[in-house]
C-alpha cells in the first residue's frame, strides 16, 4: 500500500484542498497521515475524517523583528524532531503541502530524509512558509498562473486551486430547507474566512433591514461572532462555521461576499457564482488577498471593495452593483477553460 503524509494549517485555506485530495485517494490503495498543529483549525477538520492525526510543535514566521521570533526559533527546530520522528515511523512514499506555519517543519524533515515533497500555493505571490519550503520542495503546483514569476522555473507548473468535489454536487432545495428560507427571495451568502471578518460583520449587521427587503442573507461570521439580538430575524441565518451543510447552501445562493483567499474565490469560481471581494487590508496581512482580488477583477469573475473603503454606504451600493451585473460576471466565469486541478494533482502525485 502506498502511503502519503498530508501538512498544511493555521487557516481552513490550508487545510481545505488537502481534504479535497483526500476525498479522492482510494484508502484501500493509500495510507493516508496528517500532520498538523496542537491547536489549528486542520485538528478540528482531519478528526472529523478518521485520518490519524499527529500534532509538532509550531512556530508563528514573521516578517518583523520581535523577541518572539527567538522564542519560535526554538518551537521550529522542535517541529523538524517532531516531524522527523514521525515520518521515520510512517515512511511515507511521498509529502503533500499545503502551507502554513506547522508545514514548514514537516517538509524541512521530508527533505532530510530524501522524501519527495509537492507543495502547493494558493495565492499569487508565496506565503513566508512556501518561501522557505520551496527550497526543500520536489514540486510545487500553483492556483494563478502569475505565481510562475515567484518560483523556481524547473519544479513549477499552474494547475489552479483542487476543488472539493463535493462543493459541486449541493441541492439548492436541500439548502433553502437548512437555512429555512424559502424561494421567493435570491440568498446572499457571506462568509469572513473561518475567523470571521470584523468590518464585514458589521457592514451586514448595519445595513440588514435593508438587505433583507430584497435578499436572504446567510452569514458565515466565525466562532464566537454570533449576534444574539439578532438570531430570530426573518430573513437572516447567522452561522459560526459550516462542514456538510456548505455545499447545498452554494446550490441555493444567488451571489457570495467573501474575503480574498484563493480556495474559496476558486470554489465560487467553478460554481459560477458572482462575488464581491472584501480582501483582507495590508494593515492585516501581507496583501496576497488583495492580489487575489485584482486578478479575479481582471478577468470579470468579480467585484473588490478594498477594507478602507467599506462603509455602509459603500458597502450596500458594492452590493447592487453586483446584482446589477451577475449575467456579465457569469458569463466571464463560463468562458474560465482552466483544467481540472484535483484531477491533474492527484496523478503526480500518483507518480510517486
């Protein structure tokens, strides 16, 4: 039996492609692993499918001076013994990587120990752990054909973003019967990440007696970010997270307000659903969602509302603008020929 050793987590965006792939690995043929944080997310989410789970230390990499950075140092070369021990247990035939902090010890120790490594890069220029983990990389596969400009010519090939094939396959009848909604008005689906958005949460929250005069609204706001006050209003499904319920509220939603992370904005992509982009500012992150964002607009799969300039305001005009050309943002999305990147993914790494 083949075996394969998964790694990727801070963030859903780290962890959901990794399930794609996995969905799709027959188990009679593949012994599947993964290795994550103590605390991610991706603990959460690969306990849910029954794959052994084994937790290493982790590091936060940062781009600024800070006495964490010595401290962390320390949990980083923890990690690489974690992950060495690990892997010389497993013996896994190959590592697949999809980014985040935990991964970078996990590949660093695959490399030692002549393991092939295939990463994979969502966004369009590489996060600080695919930087330090593609050098150590056999392969690394990406999302947006701008990343190529990032990489190392010779390992790197654009497939786009593995889809889950599961998000395709919703009930629109099945979604509206979860969210008890009825079919009389469009839904709107909202989703901040699975941390949740702050200035978005409250752009719907201030403008919701109005949105709810046209729309349904089903809003993803992240743990903890629950309006009580507002839990019995007609019209408005507050959720902290969903897992199977996702792919039927797709089927019945009409158009979709997001951050920028790649994996959901290439989902909503092949589901050819009309979205506004809110990315995440510079102030916050390093500014990947915001290229995001601009390629996205680029090519007519999308609106952006830059984080600064979100108001109400603003907001509920982005939000009628998008109404007012779903058919031209769909029709862009249907001319999208890209390959299937799940099904490209999954023969390399067939190959070893």
């Amino acid at each position: 039996m083949k075996k394969i050793v998964f790694t990727g987590g801070g963030t859903a965006g780290h962890v959901t492609p990794n399930l794609a792939l996995i969905k799709e690995l027959n188990n009679k043929e593949w012994d599947m692993h993964y290795i994550g944080s103590k605390k991610g997310i991706e603990k959460e989410l690969i306990e849910k499918i029954n794959i052994p789970y084994y937790s290493i230390s982790s590091g936060k990499l940062r781009r600024y001076l800070s006495v964490e950075n010595v401290k962390d140092i320390f949990k980083v070369l923890k990690g690489c013994l974690d992950a060495r021990s690990l892997l010389k247990k497993i013996k896994p035939d190959v590592v697949f990587s999809k980014g985040g902090f935990v991964s970078v010890p996990v590949v660093i120790a695959a490399s030692m120990l002549k393991i092939p490594v295939i990463i994979h890069e969502s966004d369009i220029t590489p996060g600080l752990a695919n930087k330090i983990a593609m050098r150590f990389a056999s392969k690394i596969f990406t999302s947006f054909e701008e990343t190529l400009n990032y990489l190392p010519k010779d390992k790197s090939t654009c497939f786009g973003s593995p889809i889950r094939k599961v998000i395709l396959t919703g009930s629109a009848a099945a979604g509206r019967h979860f969210l008890d909604f009825s079919s009389a008005k469009p839904i709107i689906t909202v989703m901040g990440g699975s941390l949740g958005a702050k200035k978005i949460n409250e752009a719907i929250r201030e403008n919701l007696e109005e949105l709810t005069k046209k729309y349904q609204i089903v809003h993803l706001c992240g743990k903890g970010n629950v309006a009580e006050s507002l839990t019995n209003n007609r019209g408005y499904k507050q959720l902290e997270y969903v897992h199977d319920e996702l792919a039927d509220i797709l089927a019945a939603t009409s158009m979709v307000i997001t951050r920028g992370g790649s994996n959901a904005i290439f989902e909503f992509l092949a589901l050819k659903l009309p979205m506004l982009i809110i990315p995440l500012s510079k102030q916050q992150s390093r500014g990947d969602q915001i290229l995001n964002a601009e390629s996205f607009s680029k090519k007519g799969y999308s609106l952006t509302l830059e984080e600064e300039d979100l108001t109400p305001q603003t907001f509920l005009a982005m939000v009628q603008e998008l109404d007012d050309k779903q058919d031209i943002l769909k029709k862009a999305m249907n001319e999208n020929t890209k390959q299937d990147a799940l099904t490209a993914i999954l023969q390399e790494i067939k190959k070893y």
